[in-house]
C-alpha cells in the first residue's frame, strides 16, 4: 500500500513537472495574471477556470464583485454564495455577506448550520462542535484568512482537541465563509472532513467611510432577563485607493442556562446487593429471590438534577491595515484581539443510592434490564457535619473562572508580474486560560424516592429544604487552578504561473507551521468543612425552565449555595489554604506537545469552455516533541510530590517524525450553461488530539494497570472520493446532488494492551513481597520487567463512510419568497462494528424566506438523528445522542438605507438535549437550555 501511495505522488510530481516544460515550450505568458477574488490571500486564492484568459477575468471579477460588504439582502447574498460555488474549481460551499447575519445566527457555527452535509452537537449553550459531511469535528480544518487561530480550551477539566471554538468570532466580522469539501494540494493539510476558511473584510474592497454597527438585547427565557452586545464597523481608503484601515470592535453577552438530568454511570445489582448484605440489608436480595429483579440488571449510581448557569461577556477587535501602491503589489496587516470572559457555575444534587446500599429497600426494574426506579431509607441530621445514614444525597458545587485571551498578528503580500504571481503569508497567534474551579460538595442524610426519568424526590421535601440538614459532612473541598497556552506560527510562500492553453497555471508553494500547547493543573486541598449556612445558602433552586423534562418538585426546587463567590470564598477562607497539594492532578495533566509541519505543494489548474479543475501533490514532514510525566506506581499511591522518581521515570519527552504524500484531484464538466458536474480523488491526513499524544504514563504496579498517553499515534489516515452534480436553472437558484466516500485507514481509539515495562516500585522498600507474588506468577521477571495492562489511545482502526447531500434553493420570481433545503445521509462503519463519533445517518434543514421592500422573514428548521458523542476522540466516553431538532427564526424591518431593526430567536421548541449509553433506556443525560431572542438595532452609512 506505502508503494502504491508513493508511486501515485511520484507521477503526480512528474507529470507536473513535464507539464511546466510543455509550457515554456508551446506558449509565451500571458500579459497579466488573472484577477482573483480579492477577500482571499495566498493559500486560499484559486482563479476562476475557462480556456481562455479573458474568460477566466470575467469569471473572477464577477465573483469579486459579490465579496464586499455592498452585498445586502437575502437574495442578493444568497446569489453571491451561489457564483462562489459556482465558479470554485472544487466540492465548495459558501456563505457571504449579509447572509450569514441574515439568517439566524448566534455565532458562525450556527450560520454554517445552514450548509448541506453540516451537523452541530449542542450539549452546551453556545454551539460550538461543527461535524462535516459526518465526521468528527476535531478532524476538520478551520481557518481565518487563510491562516490557524491558536484556542485555548475554556471548560476547566475539559478534554482539548483540535476543532474549532466558533463562539469565539461573531458573524459581524466575517466577510465571506467558504467550505471545501474536496481537498487542493495548496490547501493547508489536517482535515478529513472538510476545510472552513473564514474571510475578514478588507478596506480597499468596500467605499472609504464605510460605518455599520449594531446593539441589542440578548434574552434567554430560562434565565428571565437579557444581556446587551454592540458591534461597530468603521472602514477607511485613500482617495488613490493605495491606502487603507478598517476596524471592527464588538462587545457581546449573553447567558447560557442548561437544566436537566445526569447520571453518573451503572453499576449491577449483583455488586450492589452484595454491599447491602455486608451491611445488614436483605431487601435487594428478597427482591432477586422473587424474580422482580436480576443480579445482571443495571442500577443507576446517581440520578442528579442538574444546572449550568453561564455568563459570557466577549470583547473582541479586529483590524486590517492593506496598502497597494501599485496595481503589481499589495501588503495586507492582519491584527486580533479577543477576550472572552466564560465563567460558569455548575450545581448538581444526586441522590447516591450506590454509595449507601444499607438504606435501599426498593428496586423496580424496566425495559432492559435498566433499574428504573427505587426508595432509600435515611436519617437527616441537624447540623449535620458528621452526620451517618444509610442515605445519602449530594450538591456538587462547582465554581469556575475562566477568560481567554487570543491575540494575533498575520501579514500577507502579493506580488504580481507578467503571468506570474508570488504570494507570502507569515503570523503568530497566541492563547491562554488560567482556569480556576472551587469545589463544595454539601451533604443530606434524609430518605428519597427516585426516577431514572424524573429525578429525585425527597420523602420529607421541608427537612430536605432546610438549609440547616445540609453540610460538608468530612470533605471540605478543593480549588483547582489549569493554566492552558497555545500558540501557532506560520509562515508560507507561493508562486504562481500563468500559461495559454488548456493547461492554464502551475501553482508551487512551501509552508512552515509550529503548534505548541501546555497545561499545568495545580489541585489544593485541605479546606474546612462547613454548613451550609456558613457556605452561604441561596434559597432553593429554580429549574422550571425543565419542567417539559417531568422532574420531580424535589430536583426543581432544592436547596443551593448563593453562587460562585460564596463557594470561592469557603474554601479560601480556611485558615493556612493553599500549602496541601494532590500530586497526581498534576502529573495525570500537566502536559507540553508541539508539532511541527513543513510541507510543500505542487498544483496544476486546467480549463477551457467544456471542463476545469486542478491536480497536485501535497509533501509534509511532520515532527512531534511531545513532554508529559512517567509515575511509577509507588509514587501513584503515595500520591506525593515527596516521592522520589526512579530513573527513567519523572518529566519525560519524545519526539516522533513521519513524511506524508498527499494527492489531490479535483475536475469539473460544464456539460451545459447551467450545468456542472464535478468529481474528486485525494488522500488526506488529520492528527491525535494534543492531550492524548503526552507521554504520560501512571502505573499500579501491584496489579499492574496503567493509563497512558502515546507520542507515537500515526495520523488519522482517509482516501477519499466525492462527486457533484450542480443545476443552477436561474441566477439565485440551485439544484445539487453529491455524494462521498471516505476510507479512513487509520483512527484512534482507546484500548486495552498489554506492555512491557520496568516497574518503578521494583527496589522500593516493603514491595518485596508483591515483588516475589508477581514473579511467581510469571507477570514479572527478577529484574522487575512486568507486563502492564496498559489503556492508551492506539492505532489501527479502520472505517468508512460513504453518503451524499441533496441541496436545493431559490427564489420565487418577484413574489419576494424563497427557499432553501438540503437534506445529508451519511452511513459510517467501522471494522469492529462500532459506531464513528458525530456520525448522524440522516439531517436535514429547511429554510423559507421572505424579502419584499421593507420586511423580512426567515425560518430554519433542522434535524439530526442519534449519532455517537465523544469515545474516540479526546478520550471523552461514549454516549449516543439521541435525534435533535432546532427552529429558528428571525424578522427584520429596513426603515431606510441606513437603518434596520431584526428580531432573532433561536431554539424555539426548547429542544431536549438526551444522551444514553447501550440502549435508550440507560440515560447518560438529559438537558433543556432554553429559548434565546436577540432584538437589534443596525445602522450603516
């Protein structure tokens, strides 16, 4: 197979090659190079394709025409993101202008929504997880002027991995949004699913003085109350059109409220049953006697109310400075700025039946073997600091701060000669999180009822809703600071050549990029226990906003602290805090990675009046330094930073290098004026999440388990196909049907291996004794090589996927109606027989629109079905999403050419978030997170 791959790339470069010599040969070059699409730089500039060169300029400034922020309304946008896929060389799809603040759209994710064969998971307020074409969304590509934008992770305790954060830019700023779904060799390597690259708006393409803002209320009906946002766009040229600056400000808040239920895992009845009866309970036991239940079945650990309240307050600036003192030469300064203030607060109160099986004296059982629902007997205790009972219920506090800040700087030029054209691309971005959580977790002893459904009931709710039973009860707590940075730097230049004939342009480039992460996560612990009055008690909670989930009065409305400070403020304010620290929080995740790529292209456009397209082979050296820490287990279990590392164990790094060729193919037919069809062949390459390539390593070296990272994961490794057929039967309509394939030949998954290893507690004093039990049993030789049972992200899992889009739109004559719908199937199999994550095997989207005179309207509804969320990807578990549907809708009124109000309301059906594990009855997660309307005011001058 590695033969075949390299041969394949070998006559690709040859051919190339023969084809430049042709060039100089046959035909002089041509007077100038083609115009091209002024939104885009170097590595996202691709000329219109015919046979001739007039043709081709024609072609391009038909598109540069529709790029600038001069395109206004629906239909005009709509017509704009029709000619960008119209006239591109590969699978595109677009979205321009005023069509992505047009449609409703809290963020560009929700935008991208719109788009055939895009599907967005919304476990939490403020989308963020775009899947393409049904895969993954960390193996996507994304991009902003065609260079990376460094993320730091926002959700303290979160897995980081490599998709996008689109809350993080508001639609305001983008100019033009474009999604290759077929590769070109130009392209930036790293995605599978598709590459998104977002087009700021530059100075020298809009008029000079060029003002447009915004402010509104952003409103959620959980919450009962809004937040404001503004926007302000100011752009300026000189009159010689050689000179200019823009800027975009926005301030932008809004809450997030998620209300529902969790659970936190099974466990069986026989291991439960088994506890009960060491402390003197016979009930589960007489209930497997008559057969009500099985030792087999499923029991819920805890069924937990839950609530996540969000305010996130962004401010963000972006500016372009783009000088062109000549009509060959252009400079463009790219500068960012954004911080985005996320702090949250997440309250969870579980009823533990589990944890406290002496008090069970109920179990129903339902469809499964899932025990559905059940009774514990308790004792409340005033006071209750020490409190024992046979039940035992919790409220996780969790208090956390969070702000990222991201900050930019990207240069661009272009030099354009006579047929020829160099472009240079070089920047740095920067981002980082100094995360903090404080944790109270306060107690209850009463007696409850529970529903795997409905949550908890409480048998006495007015003792269970006096503050005065609830308190620490042993553990005060902790307060955990993660500090996340990531920076890229890049750097790259291309050059291109201009030729007569069917053979049109070659296209050769090189590109340097650095990515480097780290997190350092410090855990204190020893703070004081106390009640909840002293905590500060906050009355009871109100969950109405999930009342369409049928929770129990008792999950509801219960008992909380009075938010985040009073919890940061317990824990701080014990006396001598912050001297206990956990040692293994900070060895299981503090991790540097960085990864380096250099890569260089080589790409062939052809054309003439019946067929266009490229061909290209893309080279990438890749080099990991990947640094994490090796714990022995002795260390594990003493959990100390005054255990002394063997040797060969401790602050550990390993580097790792690997070559990839990658081919692209990309042809389209024009078999009539409105006709087009396409097809593409490519091999693509997508990369581990950071954290899971850290060489960590932590090890019981008495039963001889370990979890593990792996600095040595191959990428991602897909071959693909991808065909088109595209009817554009009127200027602002379409008509297309695509299909794709994907042989995905390597992905990453967790499992179970058995390694061999020297064992770190071997020479330690007092393991003598294990030592000897395990030579005897063969697991371990005399000089302490053992064989662990390693779980780590591996290699070799093989898939495919293979479906295809149906895309419709237009515009109904001069009525003022319009439509778009599309509609994704995508069927996803692995060789285990397991399911890909984000794969949904049906969605669609319908899209009505109204825009006559002064009005407009708009309506989007969208469906997904189940799809598996996490497993493979950043070691998250795995759970099944069960089918969600979103409806939006927005109404504006044009008072004038300057001035605009527009209602936007997004999730109109309240829709429930539900996630299960094996099958529909074993609840993970269940979660509501409202209805939001933004109300707005927009002038433009």
């Amino acid at each position: 197979m590695n033969y075949r791959k390299t041969l394949l790339a070998a006559s690709i470069i040859t051919s190339l090659c023969m084809s430049a010599a042709a060039f100089a040969a046959d035909g002089a070059p041509t007077p100038s190079a083609p115009a091209q699409d002024t939104s885009s730089q170097s590595t996202t500039t691709t000329p219109a394709p015919a046979a001739t060169q007039e043709t081709r300029d024609a072609n391009s400034k038909k598109v540069t025409n529709l790029v600038g922020v001069t395109v206004t309304g629906i239909r005009a946008s709509l017509q704009a993101s029709i000619n960008t896929k119209r006239n591109a060389d590969a699978i595109v799809d677009a979205i321009t202008a005023e069509d992505i603040g047009k449609f409703p759209a809290s963020n560009v994710a929700e935008a991208l929504a719109q788009m055939p064969g895009i599907t967005l998971d919304r476990s939490i307020p403020g989308t963020q997880r775009v899947s393409i074409d049904g895969i993954d969304p960390s193996l996507n590509l994304t991009l902003l002027d065609g260079h990376p934008v460094a993320q730091a992770i926002w959700l303290y305790g979160d897995s980081p991995n490599r998709g996008f954060n689109y809350s993080l830019l508001a639609p305001d700023v983008i100019g033009k949004l474009e999604v290759y779904k077929s590769p070109e060799a130009r392209l930036p390597e790293g995605a599978i699913g598709g590459t998104v690259i977002m087009h700021t708006v530059k100075p020298l393409d809009v008029p000079s003085n060029t003002l447009s803002g915004s402010f509104g209320d952003n409103y959620n009906d959980m919450v009962g109350h809004g937040r404001p946002s503004a926007s302000v766009f100011y752009s300026w040229k000189s009159d010689d059109n050689t000179f200019g600056v823009d800027v975009s400000a926005q301030h932008h808040e809004q809450f997030g409220d998620r209300q529902g239920l969790e659970n936190y895992g099974y466990s069986s009845v026989a291991s439960v049953n088994t506890a009960a009866l060491a402390a003197g309970n016979t009930a589960i036991q007489k209930e497997l006697n008559s057969g009500a239940i099985k030792a087999t079945d499923q029991i819920p650990n805890q069924v937990s109310a839950t609530n996540f309240q969000q305010t996130e307050k962004l401010d963000s600036v972006t500016v372009n400075l783009q000088w062109k003192p000549t009509e060959n030469f252009s400079s463009t300064v790219g500068l960012m700025y954004v911080r985005d203030n996320l702090d949250n607060l997440n309250q969870s109160m579980y009823p533990w039946a589990t944890n406290s099986p002496g008090g069970i004296t109920s179990l129903t059982e339902g469809p499964n073997g899932i025990i559905t629902s059940g009774t514990q007997a308790g004792t409340a205790c005033l006071n209750n600091l020490n409190c024992v009972s046979t039940a035992h219920t919790y409220t996780d506090n969790n208090a956390r701060i969070s702000t990222i800040t991201t900050k930019g700087i990207d240069w661009q030029g272009e030099y354009k000669g006579d047929g020829w054209r160099l472009n240079g691309q070089v920047g740095v971005s920067t981002s980082r999180d100094p995360m903090e959580q404080a944790v109270k977790e306060i107690f209850y002893g009463g007696g409850f009822d529970w529903s795997l459904s409905k949550g908890p009931q409480y048998t006495d709710p007015t003792t269970a809703n006096n503050p005065a039973y609830w308190a620490d009860n042993g553990w005060g707590g902790n307060l955990g600071k993660e500090l996340y940075k990531a920076k890229d730097t890049y750097g790259q230049l291309d050059f291109s050549k201009d030729f007569d004939g069917f053979l049109n342009e070659l296209l050769i480039g090189a590109r340097y990029s650095s990515h480097w992460e780290s997190q350092v996560l410090n855990v204190y612990t020893g703070a004081e226990t106390l009640t909840l009055d002293q905590i500060g008690y906050g009355g009871l909670s109100d969950l109405d906003g999930s009342s369409s989930l049928g929770l129990t009065d008792s999950s509801i409305h219960h008992v909380q602290t009075s938010g985040s400070s009073a919890i940061f403020n317990a824990i701080l304010g014990t006396p001598g805090f912050g001297t206990a620290q956990d040692a293994n929080s900070y060895w299981d995740n503090t991790f540097n990675v960085q990864q380096q790529n250099s890569a260089a292209y080589a790409q062939l456009n052809f054309g003439n009046d019946d067929v266009h397209g490229n061909l290209g082979v893309r080279f990438v050296h890749t080099k990991f330094t990947d640094s994490g820490y090796n714990v022995p287990g002795v260390c594990a279990s003493a959990d100390s930073f005054d255990c002394t590392f063997p040797t060969g164990f401790g602050y550990v790094t390993q580097n790792s290098t690997r070559n990839d060729w990658l081919p692209a193919f990309n042809i389209a037919w024009n078999l009539a004026p409105d006709f087009i069809l396409r097809g593409a062949a490519s091999e693509t390459v997508a990369y581990a999440p950071y954290n899971q390539m850290a060489p960590y390593f932590q090890a019981n070296d008495t039963v001889l388990t370990a979890a593990a990272g792996n600095p040595d994961l191959k990428p991602y490794r897909s071959l693909n196909a991808d065909l088109s057929a595209e009817w554009y039967f009127n200027d602002t309509s379409v008509l297309a049907v695509s299909g794709f394939y994907k042989s995905i030949l390597n992905y990453i998954v967790n499992a179970a291996t058995m390694q061999e290893r020297i064992n770190g507690s071997w020479t330690i004093p007092g393991y003598q004794t294990s030592a000897a039990a395990l030579i005897a049993t063969g697991q371990c030789t005399a000089a302490g090589i053992c064989d662990y049972n390693v779980t780590a992200p591996v290699d070799g899992g093989r898939a495919k996927v293979k479906g295809g889009t149906i895309s419709y739109q237009q515009a109904f004559s001069d009525t003022g109606f319009g439509i778009r719908a599309n509609y994704t199937y995508s069927n996803a199999s692995t060789a285990t027989g397991g399911a890909l994550p984000y794969n949904s095997k049906n969605a669609y989207n319908l899209s009505p629109y109204f825009e006559q005179g002064p009005y407009s309207a708009s309506v989007s509804y969208g469906w997904r079905s189940s799809y598996l969320a996490g497993g493979y990807v950043a070691g998250a578990p795995a759970t099944y999403v069960d089918g969600y549907k979103e409806l939006d809708a927005t109404a504006g009124y044009e008072f004038n050419k300057n001035f605009s109000v527009n209602l936007n309301a997004l999730n109109l059906l309240n829709s429930t978030y539900r996630a299960y594990l094996g099958s529909k009855t074993q609840l993970s997660e269940e979660y509501v997170t409202g209805r939001q309307y933004m109300l707005s005011a927009h002038f433009k001058f």
